[in-house]
C-alpha cells in the first residue's frame, strides 16, 4: 500500500473514531439543554483553566530540556515549549504525527540530530506511562470503585487490572532505566537488516541511545520525577477548578479525588487514535460523572465539553502561532511522517 494512502487511511480512521464516540456522547441529549446548561457556566472559573493549561505544558518543556541535555545542554526554554505546543497542536489534527513534529522543531531551532530529539520524546512517553500506572494503582487501591461505570462484572475485572497496573508500571520503569541495553540488543541485530537500510538502522539506534542517556546521570533523575508529578498534578487541577463553575454539581462529593479518578480516565481516552481525543474524552468523562458520582447526563457531558474544549483551543492556538512564528510548514510535517516510518 503506498505510504501516503496508508497515511490517509490512518487518519480518516482516527476521525471515524473521533464521529463514533461523539455520537455516543451526545446520544440522547437535547441540544437546548445543553445550550442552557453551557451558558449557566461560571466562566471566571473556566478562565482559570488558561493558566492551568500553559503551566503544565511549560512544565513539559522544563523536564523535556532534563531528557535533551545529553543531547545538548541548556536549551533555551523558549524552544522547548515552542515545540512542545506544536507538537500538540499538530496531534489535535493528526493522532500520533505531533511526537515527530516537535522533534523536527527542536532539532531544526537547535541545530541537534532528529532522531535523537526523538529518542527522548520516546523516553519522555515512557515516564509519562510510569507516572500514570504510578497514579492508577493508587487510585485503584484507595478508590477501588472507579472501574464501576465501565465493566458488568467489575468485581472480577479489579484485581486483574490492579495487579496488570503494578506489572506493566514495573516493566516501564524497567524499560526507562534498561532500555539502552534493550537498543543495545538491537544494535547486535542489525546484521538481519537489508544491507541498503543497515546505515539508517544504525544511526536510529545510535540516536535512540543517546535519548536515553539521561538515565545515566543520576543527578537528572530526581528533578524528572518532580516535574513528572508536578505535571499531572496540574492536569488535575484542571479537572477540579472546573466543579466550581457548575452550580449543578455541588453536593455531587466532587473533590479533587474525583478529579484524580477522572483524570486517570481521561488519560485512557486519550489512548485512542482519535484526534485530540475527540469524543472518546467527551464520553469516558460523561458515563465516569453518571456512574460514578450521580451527574445528570446533560451537566456531566457541558463538563466534558468545557475542559476538553479550553484544553483543545489553548494548545491549538498557541501551537499555530509558533507553528507560524517558527517558519515550519505544512510540507515540513508532511515529510516528517514520511520519515517517521524509518523511526
């Protein structure tokens, strides 16, 4: 199949994903009540989800310049969160293509390997993944009734999702701390790679090693775990300021707990190869405030829209703007996923 008809098929699927769970979400809700609901908003509260926003993503640049400084040292801060944003933006649009785009942007504005740069968007999803395993099963150990809304025999389903939770996050600490011996190993490999593609492999796996050199300097580590909990703890927060600005939904047990749970839920939406999370955040959030805590569908699913949306905008917003700023065109992300396939 040529590439850029797979490309085209990969997308239109996301999209298709993306009009499936949007269907799903506004099943059975009237429009004029949802209209209704959206304008008893308090948006002074909305409006604090900005800053929210920006903070977390520039926490994101702060412990990406931790992950490149093997790489290179002392980035300017400027250039990580350009990238970083981009790298969003481009995601809302097309699923998967934003982690190849940012690393396209640093490399081009700092003059280092792309290959490398994206070594470490590897490195940095890795600590993401072990973040978020860290937060589940926590949240399944204290809050053992958050998978009620979304399984029939939730009492059988808990503890293997507890105990695959610990397994999987020890296999990616694992992975984070031992993945140059796993890129190691395929270096040792690479006599069974076509001979015309032997200098690529090569240099992939050279550039991926340098991506996770960072685990070498121990002195790295312990500002990567801040940041990492600082940065979910400010997805959080955006998930919590927001019970304020819905009258409807006090006295629910709204606390940050349940912002806690409900982010760990968004997280799994976002998994999804729907762009921007379209629709599959829209639904888990709506079924977890119906289930979970007794919100009426129409307030659970103006919730849902209110803090995807902001998020969604923001980076969209700030994104293009440095998209425009930074002078990278759409043929520059086009040809990054070409060369994303040899990644």
């Amino acid at each position: 199949m040529p590439p850029r008809l797979k490309k085209f098929l990969q997308t239109l699927f996301g999209f298709l994903i993306a009009a499936l769970f949007m269907f799903l979400a506004f099943r059975g809700v009237s429009l004029k009540d949802l209209w209704a609901s959206l304008q008893d908003v308090n948006y002074l509260w909305v409006a604090l989800l900005i800053p929210i926003a920006i903070i977390s993503h520039w926490l994101r640049a702060v412990r990406w310049r931790y992950l490149l400084s093997p790489v290179k040292q002392n980035i300017p801060y400027r250039n990580l969160f350009s990238a970083v944003m981009i790298g969003f933006m481009v995601n809302n649009v097309l699923p998967r293509v934003g982690e190849v785009t940012r690393a396209f942007a640093i490399g081009r504005s700092e003059g280092i390997s792309k290959s490398s740069a994206f070594g470490t968007v590897v490195v940095e999803r890795i600590i993401d993944m072990v973040t978020f395993l860290f937060i589940l099963c926590i949240m399944l150990f204290l809050s053992p009734h958050s998978l009620d809304p979304f399984f029939d025999n939730v009492d059988a389903v808990r503890p293997l999702f507890f105990v695959g939770s610990i397994l999987f996050l020890g296999i990616f600490v694992l992975l984070f701390f031992k993945g140059e011996s796993l890129f190691r190993l395929l270096n040792v490999l690479k006599h069974i790679v076509p001979k015309r593609f032997e200098s690529r492999y090569q240099q992939l796996v050279d550039s991926f090693l340098s991506g996770f050199a960072v685990t070498k300097m121990p002195g790295k580590i312990f500002g990567i775990v801040v940041l990492s909990l600082l940065i979910y703890f400010f997805y959080a927060l955006g998930l919590y300021v927001p019970f304020y600005a819905f009258g409807s939904l006090s006295g629910h047990n709204l606390d940050f707990g349940a912002s806690v749970i409900l982010l760990t839920i968004s997280t799994i939406a976002f998994a999804f190869p729907a762009p921007g999370a379209l629709g599959t955040y829209h639904t888990f959030l709506t079924v977890a405030l119906i289930r979970l805590y007794g919100v009426d569908k129409t307030t659970a699913l103006s919730y849902s829209i209110i803090t995807h949306e902001v998020g969604y905008i923001i980076t969209t917003v700030v994104g293009l703007y440095y998209f425009i700023k930074d002078h990278i065109r759409v043929s520059d992300v086009v040809n990054v996923t070409d060369d994303s396939k040899a990644v």
